[in-house]
C-alpha cells in the first residue's frame, strides 16, 4: 500500500479538518432544504433576523457546552442550562423589575459577569478541586436552578425594546460576538493548550501544560457563552421564566454530540457546535410546519441524535474499512 | 492505630454511613419528630426507592460508564405497567413484559456504547429520550390505569411485616443489598465488572468481552430502574411518564456520595445505600427547617459538592502519568 501525502486545499481541506462534522453538515444541508422547500416565507432574507433569534439559544448553548468537553477527562458543564435561566430572571427581575434598570451598558455587562461568576465557580470545583465534573456542575446544576426559582417563582415581567430586538431583526449581535470572541480564542496560544489537554492531558503536563488552570479557562469560558445565551433567550421569550433555562442542557449536549464533538476531549469546535445545534433546530422547525405534536418531536430527535453518533463512531469507520480492504 | 485511621479514611462508603448517623443526628435535634417511627419509615421507604433505582446506577459506574436513561425507564414502567394492568392483563404476564421490555432497552444502549465506542451519556440519553417519546406517544400524554392492591401494600407508608413497622419493601431492599454483595464479590460476573471498570484494555486480554459484559450491565441497570417505576407506582397510586425525572441526578448523586468513583472499578452498593439515605435525610432536613422546594434544591446541591469536596475528590493529573 502506498500513501499520498497531497495538501489538498481549501474548501477540501476544510472538510478533511472537520471529518467528524462532515454528517452534521449533510444533514444541515437536507434539512434546510426541506424547510425552505416547505415554508418559504419563512427563511426570506427579511425573515433572517427573527429565524436567528429563535435559533440563537440554542447554538449558544451548544458552543456553551463544547469548550469543556474540548478539555477532556470527562469535562462537561451540566449547569450551562439552568445559568442561562438564572441570568434570564435575575436580568428580568433583578434588574428590569426591581431596579427599573433598562440601560444595555448595565444589562449586557451584568448578565456577562453572572456568567464569568459561575464559570470561575465551576472551574474552581472541578479543575482546582478535582471534584467530577459531571457531579461538580450537577451541583450548580441543582443550586442555580433554585435560585432562578426563589428569585422569580412564576413566569412573568418584560424587556425593554432594545433586548426583544436582539431576537428579531439585530439576533445577530450575540451570536456575532460569540463567533468573534471564538475566533479570538482560536488565534490565542490557549486554543492549542486546550486542544493538547483534551487530546491527551498526561502528555500535556508532561510537556509543561498547566493542565489544571488550562480546564479553569475552559469553564470560564463555557460561563461567558452561556451568559450571551441567556441574552439571547431573554430576548426570545421577552419574559422572566424560571423553568425554560435547565431544559437546555440535554439539547444542548445533543446538539454537541450530533456536530460531532468528541466527549473524550480534543476533537470539535464552533463549527461542530452550531452545526449540531442547527440541525436540531432545523429539525424541530420541520416537523412543527407537520403539526406533529412534541412527542413525535422529542422522538424524533433522540433517534437521530443515536443513529448520528453510531454513524460518527471511529469504530465503526474501522469495520467498514476492515471489511473493503481484507488483508 | 495510624494505620487503622488511614484505613477507615479510605473506606468511602464507611464515610457516607457516617455521614447517615451525623445527619440523623442534626434533623432529630433540629426538628421535632424527625426521629418518630413515622418519619424514619417515611425516609426509609423514599431511600429504599432511590437505592433501588441506583443499584444499576452503581453497576454501571464501576464499570465506568453512567446511565442517564433511568428515568426514562422509570416512567416506561410506570406507565406501561398501569396502562396494560388496567387494561385487564394479568399481573405476572404485565410484569415479565415491562421488565423483559426494560432490559431490551438497557441492553441496546450497552451495547452500542461498548461497541461502537460512543459515550454512553449520549447513547442513554438519545435511547431514554425514544423510549420516553415512544410511551408518550402511546398513551397520548394521558396516562391510566393503577397498580394492584398488593403493589400498594409493598411500599405502603402503612404497611407492616408480621408485627414490625415497615411495609416489605424495607426487607426486601435489604436483601436485594446482601445479594448485590454476593453477586459483586464473589461471581464470576463482579469480578469481570471490576476487572473491566478498572482496566478495560487488561480486561479485554484476560478474555473479558466488553459488549456482552456493557450489554448485561446496562440490561440489568434498566430492570432494577422499571422496578422503582413499579414501586412507585404503587406508592404515588397513579401513572406518570415523568415520575422518574428527579431520579436522574439522584442516582448520580447517591452512588457519588456511596464512594463509587465515575472512573470505573471502584466502589459498590452498600456505600449507594447510605448515599441514598443521606440524600433523603438531607431533603427531609431541609424541608423541615422551613424551606421553599426551590431553596431545598440550591441547598442540597451546596451539601452534595461539600460531601463529595470532603472525600470524593479525582487524582491530579501528575498523579495520573
């Protein structure tokens, strides 16, 4: 057997980087076919804005979710759902209700610190401290979503019009700041710290990688994501509504797993993230223009998301291949 | 004398029964009645369910894997058992089809995550969310049906055993512990998980087969979940597909607090067992000092990381090389 070593380049190359997306993209492009084929008006370049802003909660959320599991040794953020209810009524409540503050220069910076707040808690518990990540985020799982409750205990309240436009014609601005703080991440000698961690931490400390402090980051930045999500699903549902947020977390983790993000670290990015994100969504978008009710939904998603991740499954790639080249 | 300290630190399940007696000890002189024979039953009964749908959840994580689909599968078997019981069916035959039904399910997702080498957070939490839909979609969100008498009698807050205070489902979780016991330490079968959890690659020298072993773990999870389903069926009187919703994290928690490490290899159900009843004491404290349902949520999730912070702590990594 011999092998090439051809550079292929550009768009190529961008696909063989992103072999484990490759799926996620097919299905983006069936889906979004079958939705535009199905409701036209509704994906009109006018109409951009307000499919975004649905949509933007949930790409948030899964970008959100990938940065820890981009760290590896079973990093995952359970909390990132329930955060993003609790920075959702405490914005409504808190500030909006109580505070009668409506200023975005207060808001926005508000809602980025309670994110940044609870990233450091996170990564405190599970990088520093070394309690299970899936356990430690359980924690703030539980403690968030108690506080949203306490804090407002029904759905109720409003938003100022700048905030509910963030869902309609400028749904751009969270998701575009995401996008741009991503990239900047990527330019940093961080992003191949991180992506060094999550491929194999021994060899990484080992190499002088502060594996610890590496993951802390992670979670920090896991927190700011899910505050810009939290903007996002305030502007969406113009209310305070504690029970909304923690739902999030198991889409959330589907949408990244369906992009093809690896849970064992070191394999995905933005680009997986929203991928996986917008096939869920585009998926729930197709089959509510059916009138199904939500169970056919709900199932329809989780038998995806299981036929998605056998396909993506290395092991499998290796059968098949065994099976076309026998030795 | 050292060395017996350190030994006993070691023993995390030893700790959480300590922390049994320790918590015990705040509630009966925090709040009145909180040692009465009716409420230590009540949380003997609560922690008998939570132990017996996180007997698979303890399985699952010595073998180094976590099972979210249980409670999925708990609300399957609630709804599923009470829709066909109500339907006429009789009760062995109801029984054998939920249960053989539950490990089809848990065996699916055992072992496609085993062979596959997926992660079988994904794999349960897509295969619970089908299952979930599917039984939804079924009844058409509308459950019916309820248990027979004698299922309400098992669990009942009421019942007795001869002339002790404590319906069957107390002896009957005590004996279900000696027999995981057995199973895990002296059958071939808990030998295997161990080897497995702790050196999967090692295992797999020593002729250990991985699908069959992820399958029957995952398989036997699913059974113990459908039997909670049942119980509490017969302890809540109607059905609901998301009655067991709470469980998910509960059972986590409860083999975390046991001393079941999530790497694999390590732990066993006797510490699950004092987990459970600390998580229930723990809520019965909470709720009995005062507080909202929401706070008592917040509250117990600060003591779950205090408890796991004090000893259920991971290696370093230069620990690890």
């Amino acid at each position: 057997m011999t092998t090439k070593s051809v550079r292929p380049g550009g768009l190529a190359r961008f696909f063989i980087e992103r072999r484990n997306t490759r799926l996620a993209a097919l299905l983006f492009f069936i889906l979004l076919a079958a939705n535009i084929w199905l409701n036209p008006a509704r994906f009109m370049p006018h109409n951009w804005g307000s499919v975004l802003g649905l949509a933007a909660p949930l790409l948030l959320a899964s970008l959100a979710m990938t940065i820890p599991f981009l760290a590896g040794r079973g990093s995952i953020d359970v909390s990132v759902g329930p955060l993003m209810g609790l920075i959702n009524v405490i914005i409504v409540k808190g500030l909006i209700m109580a505070a009668g503050v409506t200023s975005p220069l207060i808001i926005v910076p508000a809602a980025l610190l309670i994110g940044l707040a609870s990233g450091a808690l996170n990564g405190f518990l599970a990088a520093i401290l070394r309690i299970q990540p899936i356990v430690a985020t359980l924690g703030t799982y539980l403690i968030y979503a108690g506080l949203a409750l306490t804090v407002l205990p029904s759905p109720s309240g409003s938003v100022p019009a700048w905030l509910a436009a963030l869902a309609g014609p400028w749904s751009i601005l969270p998701v575009g700041l995401a996008v741009l703080l991503w990239l900047l991440v990527k330019r940093l000698p961080y992003y191949d710290l991180l992506m060094a961690t999550g491929s194999d931490d021994r060899a990484a400390y080992t190499s002088g990688v502060d594996v610890p402090a590496v993951r802390f980051v992670a979670y920090l930045l896991a927190g700011v994501f899910a505050s810009l999500a939290a903007l996002s699903l305030t502007a969406l549902i113009g209310s305070g509504d504690p029970n909304i947020g923690p739902g999030y977390t198991l889409i959330a983790i589907a949408a990244v797993a369906l992009g093809g993000v690896g849970l064992a670290g070191g394999v995905g990015g933005m680009t997986a993230a929203f991928l996986g994100a917008a096939d869920i969504f585009l998926l729930q978008s197709m089959l509510t223009a059916f009138n199904v009710s939500t169970f056919v939904l709900q199932m329809a998603y989780g038998a995806v998301l299981v036929l998605a991740v056998c396909l993506n499954s290395e092991k499998l790639k290796h059968l098949f291949k065994a099976r076309a080249v026998p030795r | 004398m050292n060395t017996v300290l350190t030994h006993l630190a070691g023993n995390r399940a030893l700790i959480a029964y300590a922390g049994v007696i320790l918590v015990f000890v705040v509630g009966a002189t925090l709040i009145p009645g909180f040692s009465s024979v009716f409420s230590i039953r009540a949380m003997l009964i609560l922690a008998s369910l939570l132990a017996i749908a996180a007997l698979g959840q303890t399985l699952v994580m010595i073998l180094g894997g976590i099972d979210l689909s249980i409670p999925f599968v708990i609300g399957f078997a609630n709804v599923v058992f009470a829709s066909l019981y109500g339907g006429g069916m009789p009760v062995w035959l109801v029984l054998a089809i939920v249960l053989v039904g539950a490990a089809l399910i848990g065996a699916f997702s055992g072992a496609i995550s085993a062979a596959l080498a997926i992660h079988p957070l994904i794999v349960t939490l897509g295969v619970g969310t089908v299952v979930q839909a599917l039984v939804q979609i079924w009844t058409r969100g509308l459950p019916t049906g309820s248990a027979p008498p004698f299922i309400n009698e098992f669990v009942s807050l009421g019942g007795s055993v001869g002339p002790l205070p404590f319906p069957w489902l107390i002896p009957f979780t005590l004996i279900l512990t000696i027999a995981t016991i057995f199973v895990l330490r002296r059958t071939i079968y808990g030998r295997k998980l161990y080897a497995l959890g702790s050196n999967p690659k090692a295992a797999e020298l020593a002729l250990v087969r991985p699908v069959v072993m992820w399958a029957m773990t995952f398989a036997i999870s699913a059974i113990f979940a459908a039997l909670a389903g049942i119980f509490l069926l017969g302890f809540t009187g109607s059905s609901s597909a998301g009655v067991g919703t709470p469980y998910l994290f509960q059972t986590v928690s409860a083999v975390v607090i046991g001393g079941t490490a999530l790497i694999g290899g390590r732990g066993g159900f006797v510490g699950t067992i004092a987990g459970a009843i600390v998580l229930i004491e723990l809520r019965t404290v909470l709720i009995g000092i005062g507080l909202s349902e929401a706070m008592v949520q917040s509250a117990l999730g600060v003591l779950i990381l205090l408890l796991v912070a004090a000893y259920g702590r991971d290696q370093h990594i230069r620990n690890l090389i």
